[in-house]
C-alpha cells in the first residue's frame, strides 16, 4: 500500500578507451552537435516518415512526437522516465507525445561520448546527468524558437512555447515544433554552458508524479529481456565455475557428454569454469550436470562461517587499522564517563539474487563483436566484449536491454560479458547464449561484505554522550574491485555513512569525542556493491547502538538523537518528518511498539519508523513503516515512493531472511528454498513522506533501504527489551 505526501569513430584500446570515458565524465558533452545515426537512418526508411535530429538529447517527428535519447540503464528503478521529464521540463514539449530510445555505447563511442557515462549505479543515474541533459533539452528548444523566429522574421526573444506549440503574441501567429523541426536541425546551436536552467520550484514536467514510459510491454508481456533474445542459428550454454572462490579447473572427462542429445563442445572459460554448448539450454544444462569434472580448490576448501567470523573478531581489536575518523579523545572520555555501553553487532554476506539470472548472448562475425546483455554499465560491456573477443572496440556494439534486476551486480564486474564472449569465440559466426543457472547465480556472485562492528559508548552522570567509539572489521570491496582506492593502506569507503564532511554520507550526529575505524579483514570470497552497500550495514550498527545508549541514558530514543543532531538541520528535517508522520509518542494498539531511525547515504537524508509485534511465541509482524526522504529535487514523487517500496521489500528481505553461509569454501544458499525473498503478506504498509529542499541533487534508489531495517529492530528492542545484535532475523530467539 502507498501513501505519499509531498512536504564512428577510431579504433581504441580498452585502457585508452576507459581512461578517456572516466576523463570525459568529469567534463562537458557536446550537447548541441547533430550527428548522423544509422540506426534512426534504417527507422525512416521502414517507417517512411522524416526525424529530425535537433541535437543529441532530442529529435522530432512531423507528427510533432517527441524521440528523447537515454543513456543510462533501466532496471525497474524508473531512470529512463525520470531523465525523459528532465530533458521535456527544459525543452517544452507535449508530454503527452514524448517517447525514448535507448543510446548503445558503440553509438556514444563513434559520437565522442557525447551521451557522457552510461553507467547506472551508486543511485546516480539522475543526480549523476541531470545538469547536462536537462541543458541538451534547453539547447532544443532554443533552437526550435529560433527556427519559428527566422520564419516569421521577428526576434526570438518575443516568440515563447509551451506544450511544443510556439507562438508569437503580437502577431497571433502559432506554429507546432514539427513544422519547424528540420529547419532547427540545420542552426548552430548555442552554448548549453550559458543557458540559465529553470528553477526546479516551476517545474510542470519534472517534479511531478507522471506515469513511467516503460509500463505497458511490461504488463502485455512483449518486452524482451535480454535473457529472452533468439537468433537465427543460435545455441546456448551454460556454465559452471569452480565452487570454491579462487580454485581451478584440473580436468574434465567430456567424452562422457558429447554424445548427449543436442551437445555440441564443451569450451573450458579461463582457467576456473567449464561451459557445455548445445542446441537447447536445457541440453546444455542436464550436460554440464553429467560433466566429470576435477577442481582444484586452491586451499580455500576449509574455510566456513565460524573461520570467517574468528578473524573478522579479531579485527575488532587490532592494533593496526585501515581508515579512521576521529576528533577529541574518544578513548579518554569513555574511561572516564559515569557510565559505559558496549555492544557488538555482525552482518552476514548477501546475495544480489536478480530475478533475472546473468546472461549475455554473442556473435563474432566478420570483424565485429556484438552482445545482447543485461548490464548497469554500458560502456563496461564494449570494453569486456573488445578485450576478449580481440575485436577493435570500434567494431563492437552492446545492444541494450532493460534489466531484470541489477542491484550493483551489473556493474562494472562484467564477468558474465567475458564469460559468453569467450565461448562464442569458438563458434566464430554463431551466436551464442550463456545463461547461469539460478545455483550458479547464487553461487558466483559478488556478495555484500561480511562485517562485525563494535561500538562502546560513554555517558556523563546526566546521560549525555560524552565519547563513542566504532570500530567496524570487514571485508573490502575496494580490495575485490578497485585496490586504487585503498590509498596507504587507508580504505574510507567502508566507512560510509560515518563521514565526516557533508555531501555523500555523512554521520548526523555531533558527539564531542568520536572515534570511527575500520580493520580490514578479507576472505577468500569476491564481494561487490549491494543496494546501498556498506550504508545498510553501519546504519544498523550505529542506529541500533544509538537504542541501546538512549535506554541506557533513560531517554526518549527520538529526544536523544535530537540532541545529538543540533548542527545537522537535513538530518534533523528527515527524523522528525518521520517521527511526525509514524505517530511517534501516540498510543498504539496492545502489542505493538515503534522504533526509529536516521542516516545518510548516496547523498540523500533519510529517516524511519516503525510499528511491529512480537508474540509469546517469538513470530515478528512488522505492521507499518513510515519512511521520509530528502534528496533535494524529486524529479518524480510517485515514482520516489515506489523506490521506497522497493527498499523496504529488499532491506527487509535481508533482514528477516538473507545470509550467505560459507562451508567447505563455498557458498550453500544456491536457491530460493534456501535463500529466502520476504513473501508478499510479509509487507508492512508502507507510507513515504518527500521532504525536497531543493538544493542539491540526491540518490533515491538506494537511500532508505539504511534505515528501514534498524528501524524494525529497534521496534523489536521496544518490544523484547532485548537488542539484536546479529543478522538474520531467522536466527535470532526474539523471546
């Protein structure tokens, strides 16, 4: 239930061809040049019927239909709409005529990257753009104007538009952007860096709960995922890696398979997976299943969730760490506080499970590469297609599809891009389809890291917090992915949510003697971004430690963040919005109790309530969640509080349910019997309240999923009287 208030191009190398798209992002695109598409070439020659390309971000049809371009990747988070109601806002067309098209990144290539990047993650895809494609859709609508003045020979500056009608008031002339669309087409557009942008305040188009775009083939049925694409003559694979993280392939007895019905090689893929191509996936599949195969576990077969868990531990208080955060003297002030609180909390690894399993389909052809592939990260996919398949980046192309969930997995790893294009090498001509199976999904994943965190607290003989002290011991995703970003030995990112500078995650709480640190311990297992990553684990440390020093302190959990959250005014704004709207301090039903929470991540504030009951018999009901949210512009309330939503249904998931469990090396949650997904009667009603402050630009996909979840346990503290400490709820005795 919801309820919502609103208070061509060159031959490159992959490294050149990264270093340039990073290089590019931090800079200007060419928002008014006018390129030629091929693809839109072959789209007028079916359709017999002109498109004007006025710049990059838009074309026009002579039907006055409005082709907005989107770079960035959809996976149900509602992006490609959003986007689509920054350029409109700016350029001001007939929403009602608006439809997109999807930008590849070998387009973008042959243009310069004059779409920018086109990587979808880190709830970016807006906030990340917003400023150069809302200028690409000014830059339109000047020139459109312009077009209209020529012809009328007046001055641009007495015609106006609105709904993508122009006119000209004293002459009562009018004139419809398709009628002047290719005459637009041919002008010099202005400098996008010298059009002053509307203030969000007057927005009609943006700012508004419009219907999303992408809808409809979603409810008939005709949108192709990429895991539904077919080709003429194509076969399909499937694949399984070694199951303990970092072995290897010894051998494999393919003999015994390759009289199988349908099979037609079995393709050994680096040195660590086998794959077995047949006529049919399912060939494939019962194949690989009656596959002898030998591994060599590289020493990692003894590792489980209690070795883990040991060093992890361990970490908790070692001398040396890995990134820190301090002002005053946070151990002295503990020492001599009249009263101490200590706590330690740990998290388990998690799964991204994506509806949609990975896959990627290839065909290397007559000097080019092409993939169909589910992936947040676009220019990534060209990249890994280029470097395995050897073809020239130039002669690659990633065709693009909505995603069936991504959740940060389908990012910048790309390992099943790599993986398809592999074995489509040996089938040069024929494409190929690689699908994991829903077991190898889980099994090979890039998880969310392992952690425990313990945090000591001191008070004065008044209950105010004096000194506190984090110390979080935890795997690396830096250390997986992107080790530039441990810089002396220092990792801060693992730390996010407990920054000190405002801007991405910054802790909204003042406490005079703080100490925050970070003791790197990494496994065996590769882990990666999570929906809201390291925010989801330390906002429950740190917000359900908070319970724990507030009761410890005899106050009001919401009065004693309140003192702490004097000289954070958008914290502080998100608390009490929550607070007001979850009925905090008012009498419940017998049975149920509320908890609360705050933090910040991926430049956004937010804030939880919540209402749950705890039987005799321990059963938890979470009944009601109040959620309140300010990232600064809300492009589209209602689709901000179906990302709400979304939180909640995956934060809560993970909470009740979610945990990877490591034995003998590997991972044993290989599906949904054991790996559980919150069922739909599980929901709680869920209520959002938008709180924009309409100066900066925040993320909204991932955001809330950090307080949904200590907001519920602190509720199950208020019940019990019992802090939970560990995670997931289903291991835990709540009575």
């Amino acid at each position: 239930m919801r309820k919502m208030t609103f208070g061509k191009g060159k031959n490159l190398s992959r490294r050149k061809f990264i270093v340039g798209s990073a290089a590019a992002a931090g800079g200007g695109f060419a928002l008014g040049m006018s390129l030629p598409f091929p693809g839109e070439a072959q789209a007028q020659a079916q359709n017999g019927a002109a498109i004007n390309e006025i710049n990059v971000w838009v074309a026009i049809k002579p039907d006055d239909t409005c082709v907005i371009r989107i770079a960035r990747s959809e996976m149900g988070q509602g992006t490609l709409t959003g986007l689509a109601q920054l350029v409109a806002e700016e350029f001001e067309c007939d929403w009602s005529k608006v439809t997109t098209e999807g930008i590849t990144p070998g387009r973008n290539l042959a243009a310069k990257r004059a779409w920018g990047d086109m990587s979808t993650g880190g709830s970016r895809g807006i906030r990340g753009s917003q400023d150069y494609v809302r200028r690409g859709g000014a830059v339109a609508r000047m020139m459109l104007l312009q077009a209209a003045a020529d012809q009328w020979k007046v001055p641009v500056t007495d015609v106006t538009v609105s709904k993508g009608v122009i006119t000209h008031a004293a002459s009562k002339r009018s004139i419809r952007y398709g009628k002047v669309a290719a005459a637009a087409s041919k002008l010099t557009p202005p400098d996008p860096k010298a059009i002053k942008l509307k203030d969000p305040k007057s927005w009609t188009i943006a700012g508004k709960g419009l219907k999303r775009l992408d809808t409809a083939d979603k409810l008939n049925g005709s949108k192709v995922y990429a895991i539904d694409v077919k080709l003429p003559g194509m076969l399909n694979a499937a694949i399984k890696a070694c199951p303990v993280f970092g072995g290897k392939l010894v051998s494999v007895d393919e003999a015994k398979v390759l009289g199988m019905p349908g099979v037609k090689k079995v393709v050994k893929v680096r040195d660590n997976a086998i794959a077995v191509v047949a006529d049919t996936w399912w060939h494939a599949k019962k194949a690989l299943d009656a596959l002898p195969i030998v591994w060599d576990e590289a020493g990692n077969g003894n590792v489980s969730n209690a070795s883990i868990a040991e060093m992890l531990k361990e970490g908790l208080t070692a001398e040396k760490t890995n990134g820190d955060r301090k002002n005053g003297d946070a151990l002295k002030a503990i020492s001599e506080a009249a009263k101490k609180v200590e706590a330690v909390y740990s998290t388990p690894f998690l799964s991204h499970a994506c509806m949609e399993t990975m896959n990627c389909t290839v065909r290397i052809a007559d000097g080019k590469a092409e993939a169909w592939v589910p992936t947040q990260n676009l220019e990534a996919s060209l990249a890994a297609l280029s470097e395995v398949s050897g073809v020239p980046i130039g002669q690659c192309e990633v065709h693009r599809h909505d995603l069936g969930g991504g959740f940060g997995r389908r990012g910048g790893t790309q390992d099943f891009t790599r993986q398809a294009t592999a074995i489509a090498k040996e089938f040069p001509g024929t494409p190929v389809k690689l699908i994991w199976s829903r077991e190898e999904d889980q099994a090979h994943d890039f998880f969310r890291p392992v952690s425990q965190c313990k945090l000591t607290a001191g008070l004065d003989a008044s209950g105010n917090l004096t000194g506190l002290h984090v110390r979080v011991s935890g795997q690396s995703i830096n250390a997986t992915l992107n080790p530039n970003g441990i810089v002396n030995g220092r990792d801060m990112r693992q730390l996010q949510g407990f920054y000190d500078t405002p801007g991405d995650a910054q802790l909204g709480y003042h406490v005079p003697n703080l100490l925050i640190e970070y003791a790197m311990r990494n496994t065996h297992v590769p882990v990666g971004p999570w929906r809201g990553v390291n925010t989801n684990q330390n906002g429950v440390y740190m917000e359900c430690f908070i319970d724990e020093v507030a009761k410890a302190a005899g106050k009001d959990p919401l009065e004693f963040r309140r003192a702490l959250m004097k000289d954070y005014p958008k914290h502080l704004a998100v608390l009490n919005a929550a607070a007001a709207k979850g009925d905090w301090g008012k009498p419940l039903p017998p049975g149920r109790h509320r908890g609360i929470a705050q933090f910040m991540g991926y430049g956004s504030y937010s804030a939880a309530t919540a209402e749950v009951s705890v039987n005799d018999k321990g059963v938890l009901k979470v009944h009601r969640l109040v959620l309140s949210l300010d990232c600064g512009h809300a492009v589209n309330p209602s689709q901000i509080a179906a990302q709400v939503e979304g939180s909640v249904a995956y934060g809560l998931s993970a909470t009740l349910y979610g945990e990877m469990i490591v034995d003998k090396g590997r991972m044993t949650n290989l599906n949904f019997d054991s790996y559980e997904i919150m069922r739909l009667a599980e929901f709680p009603k869920v209520e959002t309240v938008v709180v924009p402050s309409h100066d900066f630009w925040g993320g909204v996909g991932e955001p809330t999923i950090c307080v949904a979840a200590p907001a519920v346990l602190n509720a199950i503290f208020a019940a019990t009287g019992k802090p939970v400490r560990s995670l997931p709820l289903k291991n835990v005795k709540l009575v």
